[in-house]
C-alpha cells in the first residue's frame, strides 16, 4: 500500500477531509490558528471550525488530547516535527 493510500484510510476512518488533516498535522507540529491560518492561505476562524470538526470526530476535547490521539493512533504517517525555538540574541 502505498503511502497515498494509507493516508486515504486514514481520512476515511476518521471522517476529515484533506484540508481537515493539513490542519491537524500542523496543530502536532505546535501551530497555532493564526499561523495554521497564514500557511494555508485560511483565516484563523476557519482554523477553529476545521479544529471543532476534528475534535467532534476523533472524540478529543482540546489540542493537547488531539495531539495525544494522534500519536497513539499513528494517525500521521511521520513524528510530528518539534518547533524549535529562536535563541534569543543578545546586543
């Protein structure tokens, strides 16, 4: 099966569409509504009605659970990436 086809299932056994499952893999990778919304070209309430849907539909009751669920469930094919902070510069 090729790595198209699993995420195909994925969607399908959860019930979100494809711009439901962008959302949530940049929620995993720790982005918040605004940012979600200016890398897909979406607003930031748009970002919360898609996050709504998913939680209604994974079952969860706030980002953290979802991302939980997500890891337990391998519902991304990779780790999500970890945000790396910007060290601070001193002048």
């Amino acid at each position: 099966m090729t790595s198209k086809e699993k995420l195909a299932e994925k969607q399908a056994k959860f019930h979100i569409t494809s711009r439901q499952f962008e959302v949530l893999t940049l929620v995993c990778n720790g982005l918040g509504n605004k940012e979600i919304g200016r890398k897909l070209g979406i607003s930031p309430g748009t970002v919360k009605s898609h996050m709504r849907t998913i939680l209604s539909e994974l079952g969860t009751s706030n980002r953290l659970q979802t991302v939980i669920f997500v890891n337990k469930h391998r519902i991304l094919s990779h780790p999500p990436k970890t945000r790396s902070k910007k060290a601070k510069v001193e002048s």
